[in-house]
C-alpha cells in the first residue's frame, strides 16, 4: 500500500485522537507542527543504530578532494549530500574493511588512495517505504505531536516505548534479509512458487 507523507501525518495523528489534515501544506496548526517535524523524525529513524533499513542504502566511491589534509592523515574525500549515516567505509571495490579512516564534517580522511563507502541516504519517495519503517515513523511522529499538539506527556512517553518496539522488529527483520559469513543472517534462501496467486517467492531457513 503507498502512502503519501500526509498519510502518514495522519496515522500519527490518529495514535493520541486529534484531528486528521487534509494536506501536509494546508494552512492550520495541526499540519503546520506535521510539515515542521516530518522530515526530522522520518531521518532520525532512518539513522537509528541496529537498524540498517535495506531500500536505503547505497553504494558509491568517493571523489577525492583536491587539498589534502593539513596533518595526520593523506587524503580526504568529499562525502555524499544524501548520506545520513555511514555504515562501511572499504579501501577497494571488494569490500575489505581494513581502511583507517576518519569522519570530519563532510570529508572522510584517510591513507587509502581510494574510498568506498556503504552508507544510509535520505529517501523522500513514500512509495518505497517499508511497512515496518512507516509504522516507525508515524509512532515516533505521534510521540512528537502528542506532547505538542494534545499537551500529553503521558501518551508521548507510551508512544516512544511503542517506537522502540517497532525497531526491536525491525531490526530482527533486517537481520534475516541478508547472508554474509561472520556476520548476521541465515545461509539458506528457498525459492518458490504462492499456489493462490503464482507470484514467486523466497523463504530462508
């Protein structure tokens, strides 16, 4: 099912029972507080730590900055303007995590001569959201509103609880979707074929 971010605003806003909006852009106070804090909290759960949200993240080498640090390290290279969290920085294309490296502002510093990154970006399109990272952000949007908007402190404080049990399952989720030696998944993926409708799918086991 594809939301839109108004749609969004309004699961949250239906968690503590205030009224729906009928645009992120209209002009009331309700969906002005909802366009202040949207973008915030939909970033700050893409960037929450144990939770590597799969449809975001990206691969990229970097470009490397024509004036080399000033001391303690050989190069740097500029950073993406979508990165929100890196999660790897490698010294070649085969992913060999054995880099030395350093982030200041928006340059990583380095020996390597050059830099891949694996990192988290900023993903403004709904539409490719999983279920799990909608429901995060509209429960941690609710827990913003409802301590601005209904002045319930109470239901904010019981909404976040309810936030960090959707990570808790996210993070479960994410971990069975993906198979690398040494580090979290299962090895063995089955492909088959759902009788009801034909669709293909892939179970692990």
């Amino acid at each position: 099912m594809a939301l839109s971010s108004t749609e969004i605003c309004n699961f949250a806003l239906s968690l503590f029972g205030s009224y729906r909006i009928s645009d992120i852009d209209e002009a009331t106070e309700t969906a002005n507080l909802c366009k202040l804090w949207y973008e915030q909290v939909r970033d700050e759960v893409l960037c929450e730590a144990g939770v590597d949200w799969k449809f975001a993240i990206a691969r990229t080498e970097l470009t490397q900055v024509a004036t080399d640090p000033d001391f303690g390290w050989d190069y740097q290279y500029q950073l993406p303007d979508n990165l929100l969290k890196i999660l790897a920085v490698v010294h070649d294309e085969y992913d060999l995590p054995d880099a030395e490296w350093l982030r200041e502002g928006s340059y990583i510093l380095t020996n390597q001569e050059d830099c891949h990154i694996r990192y988290i970006q900023s993903v403004a399109d709904v539409t490719k959201y999983p279920l799990l990272l909608v429901k995060a952000i509209y429960t941690l949007l609710a827990s913003v509103l409802a301590g601005r908007i209904a002045q319930n402190a109470q239901k904010s404080l019981e909404l976040l609880q309810e936030y960090e049990a959707v990570l808790s399952k996210a993070k479960m989720t994410n971990a069975e979707e993906t198979y690398i030696p040494d580090e979290k998944g299962k090895p063995y993926w089955h492909q088959g074929i759902d009788t009801r409708n034909g669709r293909t799918y892939f179970r692990n086991s």
